[in-house]
C-alpha cells in the first residue's frame, strides 16, 4: 500500500543530467529526467532502444562509467546518492537497492553455484555466517517458487533454465530487503508464459515487501498488466508521464500517439499492416537543440526547434476528486492543446 503523499519521497530524481566520454568528447544521454516514488510504488519506464531507459536506472544504482558526468540529485530516503563515494554506494546496492538485469546468463557468475551467489549480499551486507546464509538461499529461492529448490543449491547458472536463472536473480535483489527494486526489461530473453509468471512473481514479492518497483520495458501489454504509473522517454527526455489508465485511456504526446498506434493488437484481420513512425532516432552525437522527436513529427512548429520543451499539466477532471499528485498527467509538447488527444 502506497504511504502518504505528504510524506518525504523514497526516491527522489530531480533534474538528472548523463553525458557519457565518446571519442566526439561529451554527449548528453539525459536531458534532465525528474521523479519520485514511494513505497509500494510501481512506476514503467517505455521507450524505444536508446531513450535513457536504461541509463536512468544505472544512474539511480552508481553504474555508469567512470568518465560519465552526472548532475543533478538522487534521493534515496533522504541521501544524495550523487554525492557518495564507491565504498559508499557498494554498501546501498543490494542492501537498499537492488537491480534484476536483462539477461540472466550473462548478469550470473558461472564458476560459482547459485548458493553462492545469493549469499553474498546477505554477508556482505547482514554479516551472516556461510551456513546461515546457505540456509537463507534456500528459503529465497523457495520464495521465488524455484522448483526443486534444496537440489538446485549447488547448481550452476548453465545448468539451469532461462526462468529458472532469472528467479535466481531474483532472489539475489530480494536478499536483504531493499527499498527499491529495478528491473530492467527482466523477462527479454524468456518465452511468453514464464515472462508472465516472473513478471507476477515480482509484482507479488514487491507488494509483500512494501518496496518501489522501476520496471524497464518497451512493451506496452506489460506495463498495462505490472505497474501504476509509466514514463515515456524520448531522446533522453520524458516527454509524457501518467498514471497507466490514464496513459492508455488519452495519450496526448505525438511520440505516444504513434507508439500506442505501432503496437500489434489482437482482433486485426490478416495482411493488416502495422502503422510506423516516419523518420528515424536523432544520432546522440547531435541532439536536436530543440524537442527531439521534431523531426519526426507531423505536428511540429518553429518554436519546437529552438529550445527543448518544458513538461506541461494535461488537466484530469477527476483531479477534483483528490487524486494524488501522482497520477498527475504530463506531456513535453508546447501544441498538446492544439492537437486531438488520442484515445
């Protein structure tokens, strides 16, 4: 159940800014991402390969590379985790945050069982002795519905299934009860049936564990069915924010608009070709000064080209009624109001 608005964020991203070291010097990845969450909070970020999914989730846990130039702040219960040394953040990760990657395989280590693995974080964190946490291991991977958990202990990574593997990593986020868990795109390399067991499974053990969830996705069935609120990035910006009905019930961004309309849907005859959006993504080595999607869009105006656009309230009426600020709808698009709200 979510806390109090009135109460202090648990994460708090404001103004976050990445341009990673190229050998064209210094590109900015994120154009100032702003958001907070609080506990049992379920937020999605969407977007085509390349938006700043990703890097925004690597810049919450401390991943970036070395010479990426990070400003902004990010708040977790009330630490500026921009502002903390490595061994700092190594004590955060995995104790009050934690990641779930996309491809288990590679994210896993294969010359350790996956005991091991899980018990790590409860050492190096709670201070557990190897057979207590051995025993912990066991009961994670209980937890996560590992079948045959007790003979799997010592299995390695290669001797397990892909959603096997992933429950795994699973159990590694969950280990010491963080505040808030990422999963970046968890069920990528995974059949259609065990992602909606993982995905379930994880909305389960976030809700039991009262923690944030930031899930990463460019699928839209899925954010549908696993998180409250979504962010949609362009560009390295956000150019629309709203609670997930909201979202699917008027989409008020040019960018969503054609997102939303590119989907395959069921009940389509055959042969029914799927919309496209014209044009293609701006290199990152040459940002548009202006919206990003400018060139792509069938709206654009003069002034969309000359400054990148400030995020904009879409009125709700049931706003009256007190909804939350967090179901509050914004759109980075100066003509919204001009233009046909989808639905």
């Amino acid at each position: 159940m979510n806390m109090s608005r009135n109460a202090p964020p648990l994460l708090s991203v404001r103004d976050l800014r990445v341009a990673l070291q190229t050998s064209h010097g210094h590109v900015e990845a994120l154009r100032g991402v702003n958001f907070e969450m609080q506990r049992g909070d379920t937020l999605g970020l969407i977007g085509e390969s390349g938006c700043g999914k990703s890097l925004t989730a690597l810049a919450v846990m401390g991943l970036l590379p070395e010479r990426a130039k990070v400003s902004g702040a990010i708040h977790l219960n009330g630490t500026d985790l921009t502002q903390l040394n490595e061994a700092d953040l190594c004590e955060m990760r995995g104790a009050r945050m934690a990641m779930i990657f996309q491809e288990p395989m590679t994210a896993l280590n294969p010359l350790h069982p996956i005991w091991k693995q899980i018990a790590e974080p409860l050492q190096l964190h709670q201070g557990m002795d190897l057979s207590r946490a051995k025993a912990r291991a066991l009961e994670l991977l209980e937890r996560v519905q590992l079948p045959r958990a007790k003979e799997r202990l010592d299995a390695y990574p290669h001797q397990l299934s892909g959603g096997q593997r992933q429950r795994v990593m699973i159990s590694i986020a969950l280990a010491c009860q963080p505040d808030i868990l990422i999963a970046d795109e968890p069920t990528t390399a995974l059949d259609v049936t065990v992602q909606k067991e993982v995905l379930n499974l994880i909305r389960q053990l976030v809700a039991e564990d009262g923690m944030g969830l930031l899930l990463i996705s460019h699928d839209l069935g899925l954010m549908r069915d696993q998180v409250d609120r979504v962010m949609v990035m362009y560009g390295g910006a956000v150019v629309e924010s709203a609670s997930t009905e909201a979202l699917f019930e008027k989409r008020a961004h040019p960018y969503t608009q054609g997102l939303f309309a590119a989907r395959p849907q069921l009940g389509l005859k055959r042969g029914t070709r799927l919309q496209t959006i014209p044009g293609n993504v701006p290199d990152i080595f040459n940002w548009p000064q202006g919206c990003a999607f400018a060139d792509r869009c069938p709206y654009v105006q003069t002034n969309c080209r000359q400054s990148l656009p400030q995020l904009e309230q879409v009125p709700n009426p049931k706003q009256a009624e007190g909804l939350p600020a967090a179901a509050e709808h914004w759109v980075r698009c100066p003509q919204w109001q001009h233009l046909e709200v989808a639905a």
